[in-house]
C-alpha cells in the first residue's frame, strides 16, 4: 500500500538561455507515494503559486510515455533512477520518506535552456528534416502487401521507430553526442524497402546537421542505451556508421 512520505527538492532554476541558474531548495511533506513525478511536480507548483511565488516551469504533454517531452535530470540520471521509462512514468514510490531529490534540466549544448526545467529540443526536429523522410507517392493507397519486407528487417524497423526523441541519450553522453537518436532514425528507414531512395545522402546529412547544431561524437560509452526509456539498442549506431560509409563511397 501507498504511503505519504515527505521530501526535500534541490531544483534548478534560470529566468532565461542567457541568465544564470542556481538551485533552489522546498520541502514538501504527505506526497502519496501513488503519484507520478510530474503530479508532484504540479503539488509544488500549487504550494508556490499560493506562497505567491513563481511556479517551476517543466515540460511535458502527453504524460503517457509517447511524446518525449519531460525531459528532467532526476538524480544523476535522465528520467530518474528508474529503468526504461520517460519522467511522466516515473512514481513517487521509487523515493524514500526524507529523500533529497535533485532536478535538473538536459545538459547538453543542442539543447539550450529556455527556462527552469524547459529545454529547447528543436534540434532534434531539425535533425528530422535534414533526412529523416522518405519520398512517397501520394497517389491511390498501396496494398499492404505489394513489396514483401522480412519478419527480421520488419522487426528491427519497428524497434528503432520505437525512439520518441526525448533526447535522454545526448542528456547522459559525456560527449553530449546525439549518436543513438540519429542512428534510430537513420535504421528505421535504411532496413525498410521504403527508405532506399535517400539512403545514399539521408545519413550524411542527418550526421552534417547533428555535427552543425552542435552535439558531440560517440565515443561508445553506452551510457545512452542504458538511459533510453525505449531501449534503443547501440546497435543501430553500428547501421549509421555503415550507412554513413556507402553513402561516402558512392560519393
């Protein structure tokens, strides 16, 4: 059964990309250990508005673990201490009564602070538009069966479509390397039939445009498939890298 328990929270707080940050330390006491991260979050939220104070400002949409956007550094690590998870599905119940937790935003140079909690994760969407598409014909809807596609191929698509973007796996790189992220999205498509069409420039320039915006290299620490709440496996790294070669050597 659910208990309350009482917490302290050190949470970052910076007015803007420009301002300097600093933690800020509340207590709060009889949070259900039943509630998720983000509903204790909103707890906070209320306690500050009715003190008269700013309220924390974190991201977050869907609170199903799809969209990728509660992109929090809970206690060292992204999303918080629990395995394969986004923050939204994160409970209270993995805190102990007395717990200090600290909270920060991603720590990366792609994805600048615009306040508090809040990172600008555009770069990844960028990213996406550099090669992450495929041309199609938007004429009369195909049979789902008109081009055969392996179990295996189909699977490992499917696995690496799994990445929501969140940006967990720049967020816990030392290098703050968007490599896992890039690489999903580049063996989505390169495994599929579908995808052949762009994939002589598709990882070049998906590779350019990370480099551009400022995200480090993969030295294969592996740190990010050990945060990724989607268990995107490094192996998709090894098909960039492949992609990324024999698309330099047609050039």
């Amino acid at each position: 059964m659910d208990k309350n328990i009482n917490i302290t929270l050190k949470v970052w707080r910076q007015k803007g990309p420009k301002e300097k940050g600093a933690f800020e330390t509340y207590q709060l006491k009889g949070v259900s250990q039943g509630s998720s991260f983000l509903e204790m979050l909103d707890i906070l939220n209320e306690k500050l508005v009715n003190e008269g104070k700013e309220p924390v400002v974190f991201d977050h949409d869907c609170r199903e673990g799809i969209c990728g956007m509660c992109s929090l550094y809970i206690d060292g690590h992204p999303h918080g201490p629990d395995t394969s998870i986004t923050t939204c599905q994160l409970h209270m119940r993995k805190f102990n009564d007395g717990a200090t937790i600290t909270i920060e935003p991603w720590r990366s140079a792609g994805f600048p602070v615009i306040r508090d909690l809040m990172v600008d994760r555009y770069a990844y969407d960028k990213i996406i538009q550099a090669g992450g598409f495929v041309s199609v014909n938007t004429g009369g809807i195909p049979d789902a069966n008109a081009i055969p596609i392996p179990k295996k191929d189909a699977d490992l698509a499917m696995d690496a479509a799994a990445c929501i973007g969140c940006g967990a796996c720049a967020a816990a790189c030392k290098n703050g390397s968007a490599m896992l992220f890039v690489s999903a999205k580049v063996s989505q498509l390169a495994l599929l039939p579908q995808g052949r069409i762009e994939a002589a420039r598709r990882a070049k320039v998906m590779i350019a445009k990370m480099d551009e915006l400022g995200f480090g290299n993969c030295t294969n620490t592996r740190a990010c498939e050990a945060e990724c709440p989607k268990d995107i496996s490094i192996s998709n790294i090894a098909r960039l890298n492949r992609e990324f070669i024999k698309a330099k050597l047609k050039d």
